[in-house]
C-alpha cells in the first residue's frame, strides 16, 4: 500500500483528498504548512507528495527546491487553474507532474498511480538491456540512475523515463506524442507544456558534449532525438 503525504493549507480538502485515496488503496497522512511538509517528506516514510503551491511559513516552490536538494521523492503539485507560471516553476524545480485546481479525483488518483509506476524500480529486468551506454553517458534500468563520465546526474523520475525512451532510440526521432503517451500517461494536449518543460530541464541536467554539441536536439513539430557521435 502506497502512502502519500498531501501537504495544503485547506484542512477540508486535505479531509476529502485522504477520504477518497484511502478508498483508492491508499494510506495518506496530512500536513497543512510548508516547513512541516518539508520536514516530513524527508523523513522517507512516505512514496510520494501532493504539494499545494500557496502555503503558509514555507511556500510550494521552496519545499520542493529544499527536498530536492536530498531527495527524489516524487512530487505531484497543486497549482492554480490558469496560471501557467505556477507550472513552469514547479516543474523547472523538479516537480514530476501537476494538476490544477479544482481537479476531479479520478484524476488525481490516475497521476498518482502513474508517477508512482514511473518511480518504482522494476521488479525484473532483461540482463542485456540492464545497462546501456551512448557514448559518454552509462544508463542503469534497475537504480534508475545514469551517469556522465562517471558522475551522477540526478534525475526525477520523469526525466529518468524521458532519457531512457530518447537513449533506447538514439540517433533516431521519438516522437513527442509517443514520449507523452508511454512517460506521462497521458495524451500530448495543445496547452499542456509539460513535456517540454521535463526536457528542457533534463538538457540543463545532462549539459552539452565536451565538443560543445547538443546531446537532445529538437525536431520542430515532431519530437526529440538523442544526437550519436
């Protein structure tokens, strides 16, 4: 059973989101300002946060900046209905996905689950494929962790799966309403820059080859490629 930390100052709807999860599968704990979200998101007893962005003694954005600093809990943000900004920071921060408010439940409940499966490490994998490497960059599937020339990048979950779809296929274009559909779960939406945001983030993470040359290059209208040397 999964257990999910929601972090807002609206005690009702803390009461309605923990009444209709727990229905859902699962167990969730309430918290309603953002120093003490902050204090027990990284506690790690909990497998993902549903973090609103206005909160009292500690803004969304800042908790979000000051657990990413240790950890890479996944991060659901609550923004405001219309306001793209809130949903560019919070993903530049490294928020995983967001939903606006008011949001339906159901919705709610199909983010959570697919972040969740993004986040969890695969029960098994094919020996083969456990580890790839293009060029300087080393993927592992199984911990979900890649590295340049030896050195970490740390990646959120989205970002991992966004990497490891563009390596699979390096050298040739994935399309962003494939990477939509099998990263995100959801279909690509003419409004909804998320996508975008994941990867331009994921850029500044991997940085460019030491010949300077872009490692995720844009096809405009079609998708993205992992560029091979």
């Amino acid at each position: 059973m999964n257990s999910i930390l929601i972090i807002d100052d609206d005690e009702e709807l803390c009461e309605l989101v923990a009444e209709y999860l727990t229905v859902e599968g699962f167990e969730t704990k309430a918290v309603h300002d953002g120093q003490t979200g902050l204090d027990a998101a990284l506690t790690g007893e909990y497998d993902m946060a549903v973090l609103d962005v206005m909160l009292p003694k500690m803004n969304g954005f800042d908790v979000l900046r000051n657990l990413r600093n240790s950890s890479k809990l996944p991060v659901l943000m609550l923004t405001a209905r219309g306001d793209d900004m809130e949903r560019i920071v919070g993903l530049e921060i490294g928020a995983d996905d967001y939903l606006a408010k008011p949001f339906n439940p159901r919705e709610l409940v199909a983010r959570l689950r697919a972040i969740l499966r993004r986040s969890e490490q695969p029960a098994a994998e094919d020996k083969a494929a456990e580890k790839v490497t293009v060029g300087d960059l080393e993927l592992s599937r199984s911990s979900r962790t890649a590295w340049i020339e030896g050195e970490e990048v740390p990646l959120t979950s989205v970002e991992f799966d966004l990497l490891a779809n563009l390596v699979a296929e390096a050298g040739h274009v994935v399309r962003k309403d494939d990477l939509s559909e099998t990263v995100l779960e959801r279909k690509l939406s003419p409004y909804d820059r998320s996508l975008d945001m994941h990867i331009s983030n994921l850029r500044k993470k991997l940085g460019p080859r030491t010949d300077g040359s872009d490692r995720i290059k844009t096809i405009r209208s079609v998708g993205y490629i992992y560029t091979v040397v």
